[in-house]
C-alpha cells in the first residue's frame, strides 16, 4: 500500500548569473548555483524579512533543517573587516562587512537591501567568504579585503569563483559627480535610469562592473552576475531605495559542502 504524496506545483524563475527563484508551495528561496559543486547561495525572498531575527530563523529553519544554530553575522558598517566565522561562534556581535568560513560549524551570512551580497569560494582548499558590497565598501575595499581573507585561508585567487548577488542595477543606482567621480568608467548616462531623477547632475552606477573589476584586479577571473535589480523586483526583493530607512532586509548565506546541507 503506498501512501499519496502531495502534487506542488513549483515555480522557478531564472535571474541570470545561475541565480533563480524558486517556491514549492510552502516557502520561497533564491537560490544560487554559479559556485562549485556542493557550495551554495542562499537568499530570502522580499516574502521574508530579514531584519526579524524570528522571520529569518524560521525560513533557515525550513530550507536549511537547523542551521540557523551555525550562521555567523556581523553589524555591518560599509567598511573593510572580513572576520573569521570561528571568531563569531561566541554570539558576540562585531563590526565588519565580511565573514569567511572553513568548518562547518561556521555559515557566513550578510544583510543586504541594495547593496550586493558578493560570495568568494576556492573548492580545492575549501574555504568560503561572503561579504556585504555597497558603493562606500567598495570604493573603500571590502572586495580586495575578501580575497586577502580567502588566500589568508589557503585559498588562492585564481582558482576561486565568485558569484555577485542581487542589487540595486544601473537602471536604478542614480548617483551624484561626488560619487561618480569615484567609479570612473563604471558610470552610464542619466538616460540609463527608469526611475524619476532626484537631481539635473546625475548619472547611473555601474555597481557590478566595479566589484567585477576589482575582483579581476585581485586575480580572480571567474565571476558570476545575477542580473535582478533589488528596487524594481519589488514582487522578489527588497530594496532600500523603495522601501526606505529601516525598511526590510534580505539575508545571503553562504552554505559550505561539508555542512551536509
């Protein structure tokens, strides 16, 4: 006598740079599959607030079977410290915008409403980084600060992959010459934009252009985009330009081949 299992129906979307979203019926993910075999990425949806620790340990809960006990999180300040996971296991907060992870005792996890959650991974020496990426930590180096933090690891630049999150897109990233000046050849005319202008003397930021290159520029070549704009996939993420100050949050989570998961 066999038992009947449930028909659900399931619905997956693809958002470029081996990103997709995806809901069975009972809880949605993003869910990314640019990183070596047995890596993976982890994002909420916009159906799950981040930003409330119960929202959030519920959906690890469900998609990842307990390992909300092992995610390590920082306080994060658009500024350049990578921490190792193993120094986060005291539950202690810290200040950085990066965490890296060799155990499986240790799952990085990075907020994120427009910035880009940008993942690190060299397979061979099995080591993980993930870090928060917004315009100031990447003018300020949070980029080369993850890689210094990989090969501090064992890991080594050219043999790592590294896979950039949703964020808010050029369409979207209107910026004033006191930033574009600091992203030269990473700018688009105003004409780029979709959103109505804030300002005559704006133009759009190229965000991923610019960790790519600073991810080229500390030698690692191979690199993945999603594609999904933060701010106009308001039925997917979240986004801070849409949503506003203490608005909701994504989570990114970086899951290690050894955590069985």
């Amino acid at each position: 006598m066999s038992s009947a299992v449930p028909n659900r129906s399931v619905v997956r979307e693809d958002l470029g740079g081996g990103f997709h979203f995806v809901a069975d019926g009972t809880s949605e993910a993003i869910i990314g599959s640019g990183l070596p075999d047995g890596y993976e990425m982890w994002l909420t949806p916009a159906s799950v607030n981040a930003r409330n620790r119960a929202e959030l340990a519920a959906w690890v809960e469900h998609r990842a079977h307990g390992a909300d006990a092992r995610l390590r999180g920082v306080d994060q300040v658009h500024g350049t410290i990578v921490l190792d996971g193993a120094e986060l296991r005291d539950g202690r907060r810290r200040e950085a915008d990066g965490v890296s992870a060799s155990s499986a005792d240790d799952i990085p996890v990075v907020m994120a409403a427009d910035c880009a959650p940008v993942w690190l991974a060299d397979v061979f020496a099995r080591v993980f980084v993930l870090v928060h990426a917004g315009w100031r930590g990447v003018r300020r180096g949070i980029i080369e600060a993850g890689v210094r933090s990989l090969t501090s690891h064992g890991g080594r630049p050219e043999c790592a992959v590294a896979a950039i999150g949703p964020h808010l897109q050029a369409c979207c990233f209107e910026v004033g010459p006191e930033v574009a000046e600091q992203f030269p050849g990473f700018t688009q005319p105003a004409s780029t934009l979709v959103v109505e202008r804030h300002r005559s003397d704006s133009v759009a930021l190229d965000l991923a252009a610019s960790i790519a290159a600073a991810l080229h520029g500390a030698g690692v070549h191979t690199i993945s985009i999603c594609e999904a704009c933060t701010r106009c996939r308001a039925d997917l993420l979240h986004s801070y330009r849409r949503n506003g100050k203490g608005g909701p949050l994504m989570a990114a989570l970086a899951l290690l081949p050894q955590a069985g998961l």
